[in-house]
C-alpha cells in the first residue's frame, strides 16, 4: 500500500507518494490536473490519497476517488493543531499530509455528494442576495435622512405601494433622482432574483421528508428546515448532539485549568447561514412554543443582561433538537403545556 499526500492550490500540486513504511518514494511539483492523473496511474499498487479541504475541495474528491482506495479529505484547522512546523512549503505540507495518513491520524472532513453541495452553495447565494438588498435598502433611507424626507409608515416603504412611491418621488438634485433610481431598480432586480432562487429551493426541498419534520417545530420555517438539513446532511455522522453545536458553532469557547473554567463568546465556526437562521427561528419558537419559551426563561433568569445568551442558548438547544428528530425520524413534541408557563 502507497500513500499520497496532495498540496493542492490554483496554479501548482506539490505531490508526496509513501510506502508503507513512510519513506518517500516520489515528490514532485506539478502544473496541470492530467499530470497528477498520469502521476496517481503509475503509482506500482494500491494506494490512500488526502489532500486539505479547500474551495472546490468536492470535485478533488470524486476525481481521486477513482483512480484511490481510500481519499480523506483533511480539516485544514485540525491539521494545523496536530503538525505544527517552523518549515512550511508545498513540499513539506505534501510531505505532512502523506505522513499523517500513514499514521491514520488525519482530522477528516464529511464530504456531501454533488447534489448536497449544489444545495449548500444555492442556501448560501440566497443569502448574499439578501445582504445585497438590505445594502441597497439602508442606502434609500440614509438618503433619504440626508435630504430630510421622513418614508411614509404606511405602507411600508418596501412594499409595492412603497416602491411606487419611491419612483414617484421627486428630488431636487439630478445626481440624487439618478441614485435613487439605481438603488430602486437594483432592489427590484435582487428581489426577482430572490424569488427565481427560492422558487428553486423549494422545489428541490419538496420531496425530502426531512425537510417537513423539522417545520413541526413552532416557529421553525422552510428557510431554516432546508438549511439544516443541507449541511447537517448525514446526522449518523455525529457521535453526539454536543458535537452538533460545535459543528455550527454555537458552543463557547472555553478556557479551563484546575479550577479556573472561563467561557467566552460562541466560536462561530460552521455555516453562518444556519447560525442565523436558527437564532431567527428561535426568536419565533420562544413565542410559539411553550417548551421553547420555558427553556428561554430557565436561561434567562429573569436577567434582562442575560437576553441574548439565553437566546443563543436556545438556539444551540433547537438545533441539537433538529439533529435528535433527523437522526430518529420523530416528529416535534411540546414537552410543557401553554398553562404552565
């Protein structure tokens, strides 16, 4: 058995094939994917290959897979805590890599197949475009508050009646009707696009089971329930449900010796997607649900300085929930009735 550490990056992949027995049996520096393939065909036997997961870490995957017995993808965060160098260089990270598969000691990453991926990306997309247009709606208000004009509160000034109202309007200055006019039509354009990209969400989503067990949660949405099916993806793949808060991120950090435990803010690692939407789903399950709303309050305290840790607690209890009912097939159940609380 051979094993080959890949460096893979946009414009060269540092190669590293070992024996069994760890010593090198070729390095090389290559230009051009077919050249790695030509590489990986001459290797004498059976070979593992891992390379760092980077952008595009996916497509590297199932392109190794078959020419590899086995390819592990490499968590790049891990694997910089377990081979710490003062010496770092394509060839020497090859090397590492290709080393650290001999030991089997790789911090591997799951690797969701194509679909899955696509779906992630699109969730992803989704909210950018958001970000976009709330950018281009925070530019009409400061625009407006400059010129000293106070929007109508009804309707909203987002809503179509709004927007007429913005076309409508007449300002005195040329160059500000021509930046108006362009913030107005970029928020009907993004807007379109927002509804081309959710119109596919869904359909994608619909025949997923998953995806209709988790909206049994009160006040757990289409947005939430498909992002976290997405990227939680396999929930066998987690040992526990405390592994599932790492994951998104929702844990705190922690700094512990003998005695002294000191906890920080959340690590924030994982999609940034799902940690906002399920802080939003949160917010909606608090006042729909009594189970939901009662956990708030036990965190809380009664403490208003404690409202948003309680609230980012819930939001790790809602998504360790989610992952419990994916991993069992079992539907939400309201474990305090709307009395008692």
């Amino acid at each position: 058995m051979f094993y080959v550490g890949l460096d893979i990056h946009s414009k060269v992949i540092a190669v590293c094939v070992l024996d069994k027995d760890a010593k090198v049996v070729r390095q090389a520096r290559l230009r051009q994917v077919d050249q790695v393939v030509r590489l990986l065909e001459e290797i004498p036997g059976r070979f593992q290959l891992c390379f760092e997961a980077s952008c595009g870490y996916g497509g590297w995957f199932e392109l190794f897979t078959k020419y590899a017995t086995r390819v592990v993808v490499a968590h790049p965060g891990h694997l910089r805590l377990i081979f710490r160098s003062q010496r770092k260089n394509d060839r020497v990270d090859a090397h590492k890599l290709a080393k650290l598969l001999v030991l089997d000691l790789l911090p591997a990453v799951h690797v969701p197949s194509a679909d899955v991926r696509a779906w992630r990306e699109l969730i992803n997309y989704r909210t950018k475009l958001i970000g976009k247009r709330t950018r281009a709606k925070n530019e009409i208000r400061a625009l407006l508050r400059s010129l000293r004009m106070a929007a109508p509160k009804r309707p909203g000034l987002w809503t179509q009646r709004g927007m007429a109202w913005l076309k409508e309007l007449e300002l005195e200055h040329r160059l500000h009707r021509v930046r108006l006019k362009q913030l107005v039509l970029e928020i009907e354009y993004l807007t379109e696009h927002l509804r081309e990209v959710e119109a596919e969400l869904k359909t994608f989503s619909q025949d997923n089971p998953a995806v209709p067990l988790l909206r049994t949660i009160p006040g757990v949405g289409l947005r939430t329930a498909e992002a976290l099916v997405a990227f939680i993806d396999d929930p066998h793949r987690f040992p526990n449900a405390k592994a599932v808060g790492a994951y998104f991120g929702l844990v705190p950090c922690q700094d512990q010796s003998a005695h002294t435990n000191r906890l920080g803010h959340i690590t924030r690692e994982g999609a940034a997607v799902v940690r906002r939407l399920v802080t939003e789903a949160a917010w909606q399950a608090i006042r729909r649900s009594p189970s939901v709303a009662a956990y708030f309050e036990r965190i809380g305290r009664g403490d208003p300085d404690r409202k948003k840790i309680a609230l980012i607690a819930t939001a790790h209890y809602l998504t360790r929930v989610m992952w419990g009912m994916l991993k069992h097939g079992t539907l939400w159940k309201e474990t305090v009735s709307a009395s008692a609380t």
